[in-house]
C-alpha cells in the first residue's frame, strides 16, 4: 500500500472516530433526571426556597423539568400546567432550549430557553431564562434545579 493510500485510511477512521461522539452538553444534563425548584428569584428576588413554609410564590413547588427522555421533554409550570415538547443543549452547555411545546406558552412560538449559569452535575442544574415569564408578570426568572 503506498502512502497516499494510508494517508486515506487515517483520515477516514479520524473522521468516523469524530462523527461517532455524542455532544458534551447531552451526558452533562444528565439524561433520566426530572429537575424541581430548590430556589426561584423573579427579576432577583427570591420568591421560592424549598421547604420554607413562607414563600412569596409556593406554587413553585410544582415546577419541573422532565428531561428522562433524550427525544422530549416534559416541563410542568408555576400553575401546574403541563406541557410536553422537544429539548436541546446548545454547543458549549451555554442554553437549554425547550421546544415545540404543547400546548404553546403565550408570546412564545412554543420555545422556552434558559442560560445556563453554572456547571452542569448530577445534581445541580442554574438555569435563567432568556425572556420574560408572563405567567410571573413579566419577571426574568432564575431557577436553581436539583433532581426530584
């Protein structure tokens, strides 16, 4: 076999060793986890801590994120409204975007997407949203997940 061939054979089983990884972001969310609220600030006040018996907005007790599919999602709102779509994590573990979300959300196309904040465990997951709640009167809100 002469050189060029082998230079060939290098480059192919370089590129199938590439194609063959699973983005970083999707083992990092840790698939099978269904996250809930440990805190919630609205526009940076904190108005849900769990266990506190005084919360400004208990109804965070029912927020959840169901990310134990990798095809969809499951995200239960503030109100307890549940709506199923799609999910994904941008190159680099910088968003989380829920979407095709049934039934839509007002004003947002079916997206919901969040910054994520920190580092991405098994058992914390910082997550800002990149647009206004309307459900909270128009607060950006920030939620620090822990798994149910």
């Amino acid at each position: 076999m002469n050189w060029e061939m082998k230079k060939i054979g290098i480059f192919i089983g370089l590129l199938l060793a590439v194609s063959a990884c699973e983005p970083r972001g999707i083992e990092n969310i840790s698939v099978g986890i269904v996250w809930k609220a440990q805190t919630v600030k609205e526009n940076g006040q904190l108005v849900y801590q769990a266990g506190n018996a005084n919360n400004i907005r208990p109804g965070y007790e029912r927020f959840r994120i169901d990310l134990t599919s990798k095809e969809s999602a499951l995200y239960t709102d503030i109100d307890g409204r549940k709506l199923t779509g799609t999910w994904e994590i941008s190159s680099g573990n910088k968003s989380l975007m829920l979407s095709n979300l049934v039934p839509a959300p007002s004003e947002t196309g079916g997206i919901i997407e969040f910054f994520v904040i920190d580092l991405i465990t098994k058992r914390n997951l910082h997550l800002k949203r990149t647009s206004e709640s309307r459900k909270t009167g128009q607060t950006i809100n920030e939620y620090q997940l822990v798994p149910e």
